[in-house]
C-alpha cells in the first residue's frame, strides 16, 4: 500500500500546536524530549454553524498529529467563493445535511443494514399507555421529535408533537412525551451526565483535578460547553 505523512479532511476545526504543562504529561514523556513537550490542541472554526471539533474531540493525540484540516480557518461561504475561483466541479453542490458518507443513502437504511430490526413498544412516559410500535432502539435518540410520529398510532399521534424523551435497552422500549415543555421535563431538559470523557492532552485540566497524590479527589469548575444533538 501507500504510505503518507498526514490525512487531509474537509472538517471545520482547528488544529496548534501549543506547550503542555509537565504535570499533563507523564514523567518520561516529560523527560525524554527534554522538557519540551508539544500537544495537538483543538479549536473551533470561525464558522460556528459549520463548526465540527464538537465530533472531533474524540480523536486521540497521535491520531490528531496525523491530521489537517484545510478549511478549519474559512467560513463556508469563503469555501464556495473559492470554489467558484477554481472553477471546482462540486462548486454548486448543495450542503450535505446528513452523514456525507452516505451519498443518496437513507440513514435508517444504512443503520438497517448493519444493526437490522429489533421491535419494541413506543411508550407514553406519564401514563404508561402503549402509543405505537418502533423498528430498534437505534433508530431514535433522545429529544427527538421528527419521524417519531411515523411509528405511533394515528389516535396518539393527533395528540402531538411528541418527543423521544428516554430509552430502555433491557426491555426494547422508546418512551415519548408530548408535555415536554412542561414542567414534568424541566430537568431532563437542563441536566445530563457526561460519559466517557476524552481530554484532548492526555489528562484532565490541573484546576479540576485534586491535591497531588488524591486520586478521584475531583475540584468543582465551570466549563464551556458545546451541544450538537439531544
């Protein structure tokens, strides 16, 4: 096969490279390039409808010291005006607004294809009535509200606009609401837990972490946050 240097990606972010503090690095990382130690850092693009580090964040540190991103420093209108310059074959192609893998393929045909079907019941989350039937689990997320009237009885769906509002994978059951506005909701609209946190430096910022030696000693601190979906 071939082998490169870098991968080009048309994703909107920004890549620097910046100095990281001895103690997010571990000793001999530290030591062994003699106390210079340089991290990939992420930044959002200056286009923030475009903006895709939300998505990238998850890229690990070597995996980031193999990428770059082109466009990370345009807006997308800037992009097409380029396009245009060079005269580009795509240049008036509309926006992608799904997966850009996918081509022409539908999302729940793609998911079909891997995951297939696994029926369960649609549940009304205040009262327990069974309000329709869905295909699996995986074709719903949470705080959705189109397609799910597609797999509900007519009768509840005249009742809407409903919204996914919890899963249960243990018993294939989608819960849906449509107070969601309401107060009944209220917190499920303003809190959520985060999992699987991926620290782009290899560890957690020094002013969350505890005293040195305290390990799941955790300080309270306030950050900014970014939300796609939900």
């Amino acid at each position: 096969g071939m082998e490169f240097d870098y991968v080009a990606s048309g994703h909107y972010a920004r890549l620097e490279d910046g100095d990281i503090m001895c103690e997010e690095v571990n000793e001999s990382e530290y030591n062994a390039n003699g106390g210079n130690v340089k991290k990939k850092r992420l930044f959002r693009a200056p286009d923030p409808v475009k903006d895709q580090s939300y998505f990238l964040c998850a890229l690990t540190q070597k995996q980031l010291s193999k990428v770059i991103f082109p466009l990370g420093q345009y807006h997308k209108s800037e992009v097409r005006d380029l396009a245009m310059q060079f005269e580009l074959p795509n240049r008036n192609r509309p926006d992608s607004q799904g997966l850009c893998f996918l081509g022409k393929v539908k999302f729940d045909d793609f998911l079909a294809s891997y995951l297939g079907n696994r029926p369960g019941d649609v549940v009304d989350a205040s009262n327990g009535d069974i309000v329709g039937r869905h295909n699996g689990l995986w074709y719903h997320t949470v705080g959705q509200r189109k397609g799910i009237g597609k797999v509900m009885t007519p009768l509840a769906t005249a009742r809407g606009p409903w919204y996914v509002v919890a899963k249960d994978q243990s018993r294939d059951v989608v819960y849906v609401s449509n107070r969601y506005d309401e107060e009944d909701f209220a917190r499920a609209r303003s809190e959520f837990e985060v999992e699987d946190v991926r620290w782009i430096s290899g560890r957690a910022p020094l002013e969350a972490r505890g005293p040195i030696g305290e390990e799941g000693d955790w300080n309270e601190v306030r950050m900014e946050m970014k939300i796609r979906h939900g």
